[in-house]
C-alpha cells in the first residue's frame, strides 16, 4: 500500500489443507478425516533492513471452508466438521521482495461447533516459506 514508504501490505494467502489420523480409544477404533480451504485475509507491517531484506508482523482473520470432513466412531457413528473462523498472527523475514520465512501462530477454534456434547479446541503452529510470484 502506497502508505508511509509501503510499510504496509494487504495480504491474503488462501491455503488447503489435509489432516487424517486413526486411533483407538476407549475400546473404539476413531478415524478422523479434515479438509478445508483456509482463506487469512490481513494486513502485514513491514520494517526495512540493509541489503534489501526486511522483518515484518502481520495479523489476519482466518475464514474457513471444511469440506466432507468427518470423525468416524467404529462405523457406527460420525461426527460431520463444521468449523468456525479464527485469528493467526505471525513474524517473519523477507529477502529480495522474493523469499520469505515465517512463523505463525493460529488461535483456537471449534471444529465440532454444530454438537451441543462436543468440543475441540483445534490451533495451528507453522513454518512458512514463501516465494513472491507479483
């Protein structure tokens, strides 16, 4: 953005993502199915270095799109997904306005918001790395 000297940037990074895990608990053997398109739509502050390199912070609104996700209880039972939106925040470091290397922190969120019993509490720890094709 053409705002004090393009600090600041408007960013949005849609993301799909895949989860799938097995386990038994309880006796009950559990199978657990997650897709969904993540759309981070934000803003990032940049902070200009030497050697055309630069540190930036950034805040986003999290929305979520789950598709076909489902938690299997033995076949006897399911759980559908349905997710709600969060918030992610993240550091990182950009060369050349190319490379880029970020750590981001999602909050929670409750991927089994539509059951009155049940209750997650589903965040994400990542290590990004990007290449800036624009």
């Amino acid at each position: 953005m053409p705002y004090n000297n393009n600090k600041w940037a408007i960013i949005i990074e849609p993301t799909f993502q895949y989860f799938k895990s097995e386990t038994e608990l309880f006796g009950r053997n559990i199978i657990v199915h997650y897709k969904s398109i993540e759309l981070p739509i934000g803003i990032r502050y940049y902070v200009f270095l030497k050697n055309n390199s630069k540190i930036f912070i950034n805040a986003s609104l999290i929305l979520d799109f789950s598709n076909h996700s489902t938690i299997d209880f033995d076949s006897r039972s399911n759980l559908t997904i349905k997710s709600n939106n969060n918030f992610g925040f993240g550091i990182g470091y950009k060369k050349n306005n190319k490379y880029s290397l970020e750590f981001r922190y999602q909050t929670g969120r409750d991927i089994l918001k539509n059951y009155l019993y049940w209750r997650s509490d589903y965040n994400t720890l990542s290590l990004i790395f990007g290449y800036t094709i624009f």
